[in-house]
C-alpha cells in the first residue's frame, strides 16, 4: 500500500462520513492489531508495521467513517527501539502525522472538522 493510497482512502472516508448526518461509534480499544506481540530493535518495529499496515488502513478508515480526525494505537510490549521504528515506518507508509507519547501511537488525518492534513 503506497502512502497516497492510505490517505486518499482514510481522507475521502473521513470526508464523506462528515457530509453525512449519521454517525458511527469507533472504539480504539477494540483493535486488537497488537495482540500478543512483543518486539525489540528498530528493525523489529519496521518488519511488524510492514506487515500490518493493511489492518492498519482498515482500523484508520473505520475510525474515520465514525468522524474521527486520528487513530490511536498501543502496541503493547515494545521496546524504545521498536517503537521509534514504528512511528518512522507509519509515517512513511501513511503519509500521515504520526505522534507518539508515553507508548501512545496517534495517526491523524484532519486538524478539526473538516480541515485535512
């Protein structure tokens, strides 16, 4: 998945659930993409968001289609090495700002209703 086609896809959704008058309830609890992963080492951090970056996507667009402007992600177990792989690698595969603090990962695709990034 290239970084303009994550976008695209989590923006137009984002764009269209705000035009429209229902809404949707999105729970970031409730992404499990991190489930019972441990990961050590930058490169380590890199591999694992290589290969979930499609489930990554599908939790982003969800979040948007419920008006949410950002995804929040908690990787669980991970060291400082693998976290900074992390944050580097979603930047790079979304497009997106990507922050995080305190082990918190957030992806943010809209300033405030509507303005994107």
């Amino acid at each position: 998945m290239t970084p303009e086609k994550f976008k695209s896809d989590v923006q137009t959704a984002y764009k269209k659930a705000i035009a429209n008058r229902n809404s949707w309830t999105h729970h970031d609890e409730h992404n499990r993409i991190f489930d019972g992963i441990t990961v050590f080492g930058r490169e380590a951090g890199v591999d694992l968001i290589q290969s979930v970056i499609g489930s990554i996507a599908r939790e982003a667009v969800q979040a948007a289609e419920a008006k949410r402007n950002a995804l929040t992600l908690r990787p669980g177990k991970v060291g400082k090495a693998a976290l900074t792989g992390i944050v580097e690698t979603l930047r790079e595969m979304t497009g997106l700002p990507v922050s995080e603090g305190n082990g918190v990962i957030t992806i943010a695709w809209a300033k405030d209703e509507p303005d994107l990034y």
